[in-house]
C-alpha cells in the first residue's frame, strides 16, 4: 500500500499518471508511470512522526475530564482524514 511520497522527478504536464510501484523491499519503493514512465519513491510505511492516533474517534473513548465526540465531530474528523 503506496502511503506517502518521499520524491518525485519531473514529469510531462497534464499525465494522469497511474503508479506501478515494486514489491517493497526496505523504507521505500520505486514505482513508475505507466503512461509517461516517470519514476518516483513511495515510503512503504508512515513514519512514525506522521502517525496520529485518532482511534478514540470511533471507540467513543476519551481521557478524562474531556467530552465525548458528537456524530458532527466524528463525520468531520474523517471528512478531513480524505482533503488534501
């Protein structure tokens, strides 16, 4: 699963490209564009400086002294998981 992108080199304007990443092997993989063969790196995994935990959300579960998520939070934090 292609997470997040560590390069990318120059590509053609306007290439709607269409990633063939290899198997991983290590920190990141090489894919490149079916359509205009440019390469670029994928991370195989999220650093763990990027990871958020964001499990209470759907658990219900929060700390102490901290309210409860409402149906619009919830909807909205994961709206947002999806905007670029």
């Amino acid at each position: 699963m292609v997470t997040a992108v560590a390069g990318e080199a120059a590509a053609p304007q306007g290439c709607a490209h269409i990633w063939m990443v290899d198997t991983p092997d290590g920190a990141t993989s090489v894919g490149h564009c079916v359509r205009c063969n440019s390469l670029r790196e994928f991370y195989n995994s999220i650093p763990e400086d990027k990871r958020i935990n964001n499990s209470d959300i759907f658990t219900g579960r929060r700390g102490p002294n901290r309210q409860a998520w409402s149906e619009d939070d919830a909807d909205s934090a994961v709206r947002s998981m999806y905007r670029r």
